[in-house]
C-alpha cells in the first residue's frame, strides 16, 4: 500500500507550505541558510504547493533552453500562493561588459563561459520568463560583475 502524502494535522500541513529548497545538479559546498539541498533530478518528488521559497544557484545555465524552461514550470508548480522563487546565475550582458572593459581575465571568463554550461541568459530574460509565467517580480539586481539575482513570487 502506497504511503500517504495527506498531511496528519495542522502542523503537518505547516511544516508543508514553509519548504524552502535550494536547487541544483550537484550538492554544493554551501546553501542558503534555512533551505534543504534537493538535486533538480528529483524534481517530481516534492509534491506541487508545497514550498514557500525555492532557490536556484546557476542551475538553468547548465541546461538546454527547452530543459529550463520545462524546469521552471515544474518549480513554479511547486511553489505555494504567495511562495517565491530565487534566481542567481551569471548574465551575459555584465559578463560581456567586464571582459571588454577588463574587469575580470580571460581564464575566470573562459571558466564562467564554458565550464559545462549549455547557455547564459541575462537578467532580462529571466524575467521576461517569469513574467511570462504570472509570477510577480518583487527584486531584481545585479550582485557583482557580471551575476544577477532577481526574486518573484507566485
């Protein structure tokens, strides 16, 4: 008999909606304070509504353009109302930017660019695609030279 995913009481359901993941290919060194590392492969197990926030680190760069997106639909599913979710990678504008002004050396953007990544977006895009999604976007920044952080909420 299959176990129940029906929460027993009101705790339960608490403990439920204030998931908070951390989302990547691989388990990184450090996580956001107060979220769980899940590995994107297992993706279909966290049940839909049921996190408060969901971070990504660098994860869409890593995969194709239809592998993301299909990513972020399945995460936006797994966010509460109201729940939100964080996204930090690297934007290819700041990135062309500080190599043509010399702001970082080649082998850091020889890392950065190709480093198993399969594509870089820009901040731009990323909204373009929440946006897209009905998500509200609450912040948007750039965090260094050449990263973007923006957060939206469901």
């Amino acid at each position: 008999m299959a176990e129940s995913t029906v929460p027993n009481n009101e705790k339960d359901v608490q403990d439920l909606n204030n998931k908070k993941l951390f989302l990547h290919l691989i388990k990184p060194d450090f996580i956001s304070v107060g979220s769980e590392y899940e590995s994107v492969t297992n993706i279909d197990t966290i049940p839909d509504n049921s996190c408060n926030e969901i971070i990504i680190n660098d994860l869409l760069d890593y995969l194709s353009y239809n592998e993301s997106t299909n990513i972020l639909d399945l995460l936006i599913n797994k966010l509460c109302t109201n729940g939100s979710i964080i996204i930090q990678s690297v934007d290819l504008y700041q990135l062309a930017t500080a190599v043509t002004f010399n702001d970082i050396d080649l082998d850091t953007t020889k890392i950065v660019l190709y480093q198993n990544k399969k594509a870089i977006y820009t901040l731009y895009d990323i909204e373009s695609e929440l946006k897209n999604r009905k998500l509200n976007i609450v912040e948007k920044k750039y965090i260094n030279i050449f990263e973007y952080y923006i957060k939206a909420t469901k």
